[in-house]
C-alpha cells in the first residue's frame, strides 16, 4: 500500500446549514462536491478538503484537536475575520524554536459548533524543526 496523501478532513456537523455557512461565507472556502441524498459538503481549502457530514458530533475526548489553515498574512487574515465576528481565544503571536528564532506565527478561534481552528504562518521551513515555544506576549 501507498498512501498519497490526505484526501480531507471530516467533521461532523450538529447544525449543518449555520456550519456549511461559516465555511463557504465567513472562512471563503469554494463548495467543491456535494452528495444530493444526504447533507455531506465538501469545501476547499489550498490544497486540503474539509468535508461536512449532518450528525451529532460523538464527543469522545480525544478524537480531535484542531485542524489549520495556512495563511501568508496572520495579522490581516484574522483582522478579516475579526471584522465577520470571529473571536480568538489565541490571538496572532510567535512561536519560536528554543535558538529563540520565530518559526511560525498562530492563532486559535473556533467555528459555530466549538470546533478548534487555527490560522497558521509559516517562517522559513513550512513545517518548523526543533522544539516549539510559544510567545505569551
């Protein structure tokens, strides 16, 4: 077997019309495939998918994080959601690597149903190497 790569990310959706709104209005990510006979979206996102099933989340503690979207510009990519109403819990801040040298810049905020969400910038390598601190600034 080979694996090619990640075809999507799958969340549930509790309330699938006010999720498949924030994802196509508020985020500006393009429809790309839907089923007719059931609630199933899937939406692009550069080179990832993320695909919306109707269903009540199962909730198990563990089963999920949080999923990023890489950005070119934190500061102006969460200052446009700020303007639509999204509210960090994690405002734009460095992470740097234990030399002190930024590596990346992120931010968290969550969707309508609570799902972790993060805005990512790479600095350099797009997968940053050697341990992470976070600036608390």
């Amino acid at each position: 077997m080979a694996i090619t790569g990640t075809h999507h990310v799958a969340l549930k959706a509790a309330d699938f019309v006010t999720l498949r709104g924030f994802y196509r209005d508020t985020l500006g990510l393009p429809e790309v495939g839907a089923f007719d006979h059931t609630n199933i979206v899937f939406f692009q996102a550069g080179d990832s998918v993320i695909e919306l099933v109707e269903g009540t989340p199962a909730g198990v503690a563990g089963s999920f994080a949080h999923f990023a979207f890489e950005v070119d510009d934190i500061t102006e990519s969460a200052a446009d959601l700020e303007r639509s109403g999204i509210v960090f819990h994690v405002t734009p801040r460095a992470v740097a690597n234990l030399a002190g040298e930024t590596v990346a810049w992120i931010a968290f905020f969550r969707d309508p149903e609570g799902n972790e969400l993060e805005l990512f910038q790479p600095v350099g390598n797009r997968y940053p190497q050697g341990a992470p601190t976070v600036d608390q600034n």
